[in-house]
C-alpha cells in the first residue's frame, strides 16, 4: 500500500498516474479502441494507471494494461478497493490491490458511499483520466464530471464499434 501513496503524496507523482472512469456496461467498445486511448496516455508520459475493478470497462483497461507491459515494462496497474470484501476478477493482472482507507482500520464507509469516495480519491491522485463514458446519469458520469472540476486530462476511448 505504501507505493500508492507515495503517488497521493506528490504532485511530481500526480502527473504520472490516470483512472480509468467508465461505465459498468460497455456497448460496442473494442479492446483496440482502449488499446490507442491507453497507449496515449503512456506516450504522454502515463507510468501508473489506476483502476476499480468494477465492470466492463475496468476489466478491459486492466486486461489491456497487463497486456502492455510488455511493449511497455515501465507501467503499473493498480487496482484500488473500496472495501475490504470486494470481489476482484483477477489479482495476477494488477501490480498490487490497495484498500485506501486502511489507516481507519475499518470499513470507513458504508459500502453505498465507499465508491464515490473511493472514486474521488483516485481522481485527487491522478492528472489524467481515460474514459468511456457514454451514459452520464450514474456513478462514471458523476466521476467524470468531478474530473473535469479538477481539471483532469481527458482521453476518451472512441469506439468504432
């Protein structure tokens, strides 16, 4: 847990790291399409991304990640949990799983409320955020919505599918 928060601690590490924002279910988006919005991201000097673990666009953008590392040894993933009994889809994907809020040695949100603010907090750690946000009435529109506040980087996944 501690190399995540040296990331949370510096604005240096700040412009090194993205979250993934997108919505739980994801028509006609293709891996490719995910595939040129992360290499972007590392291209534009990206080395650790962000991820929740929720969904279909989570699960692709860590798949593709994973994938990545091997064109680029350099990138991390790390997948951050809102509480202590989230279901992962697959550990051997991630660098390392980082429960946030470790340090209240509880769950420290009702679990409604530990994904937004969960969400939140990746966004305050990050300068950039790949997305694919079609539906903006849920918890990705309001995400998304926060990173622009902050003024995040945006790279949109465009679908071609």
């Amino acid at each position: 847990m501690a190399a995540l928060f040296l990331f949370a601690d510096s604005m240096e590490n700040r412009e090194i790291t993205a979250l993934f924002i997108g919505n739980s279910k994801c028509y006609g988006l293709r891996e490719t399409d995910v595939e040129q919005a992360i290499i972007k991201a590392i291209e534009s000097g990206i080395r650790v991304f962000l991820n929740g673990g929720q969904g279909h666009f989570d699960m692709t953008c860590a798949n593709v990640v994973d994938k990545l590392k091997h064109r680029y040894p350099h990138i991390k993933c790390y997948l951050i949990i809102p509480y202590h009994n989230f279901s992962v889809f697959n550990k051997d994907i991630f660098d390392e799983i980082i429960y946030p809020f470790e340090e209240q040695r509880q769950s420290y949100y009702y679990f409604k409320r530990a994904i937004p603010e969960r969400n939140k907090m990746m966004v305050r750690w990050s300068s950039t955020a790949v997305c694919y946000v079609p539906d903006t009435t849920g918890g990705a529109g309001k995400t998304l919505e926060y990173a622009q506040k902050k003024m995040l980087r945006i790279i949109n996944v465009e679908s071609g599918g």
